[in-house]
C-alpha cells in the first residue's frame, strides 16, 4: 500500500509540474505557432491608448502604453527568434478589457491598467510602465478639493482603480454627492465643460492630455489633490510565468538602452521629457541581465 501510495503522489506531482510547465510555455508557444503578437487597446485612454479622431477603420491606435508594446513586440523578434511576428490589435473598453486577457482574446493589454493586489487575483502584470495618479478636471470656479463635492454631482468612467478611489475618498468623509458613470474620458470632460457636472475624476496624464489638446476644454482647470499615486502595466494571463520573463526583459532592455524616452517623446510630445519620478522608476524597474 505505502509503494502504492508514493506512486500516485509522484504521479501527481508529475501531472501537476506537467501542467505548470504547459500553462506558461502557452503564449509563446502561441505566438511561434500563430506569427501573432495581440495586443488590447482602449481607444479613449490618451494619452496610453487611443483612436485619434476620424481615424480610418484600418488606422492603429495610438498612445505610451500601445507604443512600448510596439516596442516590445520588436525586442520579442529577436528574444524569441520570431522576426515575423507581426502585431493584431483588438479594441476593448474599460468594462471587459481584463476579460480580453482571461479569456485568451489577447496577450497583452497596453492602455492605463493599474496592477493591483485585487487584480493579481485574475491577471499578471509586467513590471511597471508609468506611475499616475487619479486627479479631477473641473471649471475656473469648480471645487478645488474632494471636501467640497458635498450635494454636487460628479462624473468617473466605471470599472477603474479612479472609480473606487473616488467612492473610498467619499464615503471616508462622508461627503454626499452624486457618481455620474460615462462611456468615455471625453465625455466626461465635456460633461465638466457644459456645467452638468461639478468635476470629472480620471487618471492626472490622461486629463492633462485631454485640456491640452481640445480648445473646448481650454479654459478648464486640473485640481491639485491626488487621490491615489498607482503604478501602470501591461497586463497579461495570470501564470504564464516564462511570456512574463519575455515581456519584463524586452521592458529592461528597452528601459537600460535609453529607447523608452523615445517613446516617451512620442506619446508625450517631443519638448517633453520624464519627470524624476518616471525617471527612477526606469531606472529601478529596468532589471539587469
């Protein structure tokens, strides 16, 4: 009986380290086989991933995070002896871009995904690609700090980190006022610029990007608060131990050979450059070989 019995355990341990190392030879057994690279975008996440207006149906998205994707997809080439690979961009929106992942729909999700513990429950992430904050537009003579939204109504995009820091940061001072959840950061801004209303709360690049770039919004204003500092990364399946490998040493290499300021440069304008913050973070996250 006892023979028998270390039998089955080394059988089990022999299944189960079977299928961990199928599970994370997966991806990249897929992307040798498919010569496909898929990539998640958000087509209303500026300056991270977005469709520039009036784009063609067959325009790619634009934006930081679609860019180091792009970048690592290059890296993979030649990482994984792939120079085929090609990329396919598959659109999400903030309600089922995680599900694009889990549901095998695509490899990697490269918008403004904030990789907490919750989740990690369900999904992976890269090494970090941005550090953000929520933070909230409003008019010249709009509330300045979350205190003063008592009896207002204000706007958030659902299924985000920003939504439940901004539900945290309310019900914790027992400010009564009204969540308006919208389809799009635009119309969320727009909703701010019409006066309907009080404030619309988002990640601080992706508003930056969106009063600067629209004339309508010129004369709206970006309120000091911080209601989190969140780390941004790519997210891929949870498990897949050796693509993650792959993904966070094209991330090192791009971030220690100094390419991801050319990326940055691109996605954020060429007279702009890192801030120290984002600049340590490239340092410290770039891992060495």
């Amino acid at each position: 009986m006892a023979t028998f019995s270390k039998t089955l355990g080394a059988l089990a341990l022999a299944s189960i380290a079977s299928f961990g190392s199928a599970a994370s030879a997966q991806t990249i057994d897929q992307l040798r086989s498919s010569k496909a690279l898929r990539i998640a975008y958000g087509a209303d996440s500026p300056p991270f991933s977005y469709m520039p207006p009036g784009s063609a149906a067959t325009a790619a998205p634009q934006g930081y995070s679609v860019d180091i994707c792009r970048a690592v997809a290059d890296k993979l080439k030649v990482q994984l002896d792939i120079p085929d690979l090609k990329l396919v961009y598959v659109p999400v929106t903030s309600a089922d871009r995680f599900d694009a992942i889990t549901g095998n729909k695509a490899d990697l999700l490269c918008e403004a995904a904030t990789a907490t513990l919750q989740r990690r429950a369900t999904v992976d992430f890269s090494i970090a690609t941005f550090i953000d904050g929520a933070s909230f537009a409003i008019a010249p003579n709009g509330p300045r700090d979350v205190s003063q939204l008592g009896g207002k109504k204000v706007a958030v995009l659902p299924g985000t980190t920003t939504e439940q820091e901004l539900r945290r940061a309310l019900g914790g001072t027992h400010i009564n006022a009204e969540i308006v959840l919208v389809k799009t950061n635009q119309e969320g801004v727009e909703m701010v610029e019409k006066g309907q209303v009080a404030a619309y709360f988002a990640d601080r690049a992706t508003l930056t990007f969106l009063l600067r770039k629209e004339k309508q919004f010129a004369n709206l204003l970006m309120a000091d608060t911080y209601l989190s500092i969140e780390p941004i990364a790519l997210a891929l399946r949870r498990g897949d131990s050796d693509f993650r490998l792959a993904v966070d040493t094209a991330l090192s290499h791009i971030y220690r050979q100094g390419q991801i300021v050319q990326v940055f440069k691109g996605a954020f304008g060429p007279l702009n450059t890192p801030s120290q913050l984002l600049a340590a973070l490239y340092q410290i996250s770039g891992l060495p070989d």
